[in-house]
C-alpha cells in the first residue's frame, strides 16, 4: 500500500513531467489543506492520488467554466475515493503550452477550494 510520502512523490513527479505551470507556494498550501482535509494516513493518500490522475487527464470536455472572480477559469470535480460524491476539486484554465493550476483539494474542507484559489494572483496577465 503507498504512503502519504509515495503520493507526494508520484504527485510532484506529474507536475515535473506534465505541461502544468503552477506556483509553488500555492502547491505546497493545496497539499496542506488537502492533509487538513484528510487526517487519516490512507485517506490522504487515496486523496492526492486521485488528484494526480485527474491531473494526467485534464480536458476542457469534462469540466465547467466559472464565473464572478474566477471567470475564465475552469473546474473539474472528482471523487477522492473515499467519498462516492464529487468532493475534490481542480481549478485551471489552458495556457498554449498546457495548463495553468490555480488550486486543487476538497470542495469545502479546511476553507472553500474557491474562495482560497479567488484570493490567489495568476501568474499569466
């Protein structure tokens, strides 16, 4: 069975390797909070893997756009596999080289995935 550190491994792996711009700083504070969201050693880790699939297969087919202060971006919801309902999050929006992350983690634990990924400057003007 993988380990907390196994997931983060395998997750920064994706980011290294996919066409995936993100601001380190914001990274580091989604994976807190996903952590803070998922206590438990295994849920956090089913968690995380989860987003680190979703990751490898982001496509505008499957998402929503959003709106208000985060017009032009777009959402995917997903489940972490411990809850059946779609209770994670990525938000994104498609650069010309692949995709710019804003935030991932859960929909609402510790605080709102929007209202944290709405505070957070793009790095793209």
């Amino acid at each position: 069975m993988a380990t907390p550190a196994d997931a983060i491994r395998e997750f920064v792996r994706a980011l290294a390797t996919l066409p995936i711009a993100a601001d380190p700083a914001h990274v580091k504070d989604d994976v807190a909070a996903l952590r803070r969201a998922f206590p438990r050693d295994d849920d956090f880790t089913r968690a995380l893997q989860s987003v680190t699939r979703h990751l490898h297969n982001l496509r505008p087919d499957k998402v929503s756009e959003l709106d208000h202060e985060l017009a032009g971006w777009w959402r995917l919801k997903f489940s972490s596999g411990i809850d059946q309902r779609a209770d994670l999050r990525i938000i994104f929006r498609p650069t010309k080289d692949g995709f710019e992350l804003r935030a991932f983690g859960h929909r609402h634990d510790p605080a709102s995935i929007y209202f944290r990924s709405a505070s957070r400057r793009s790095r793209r003007r």
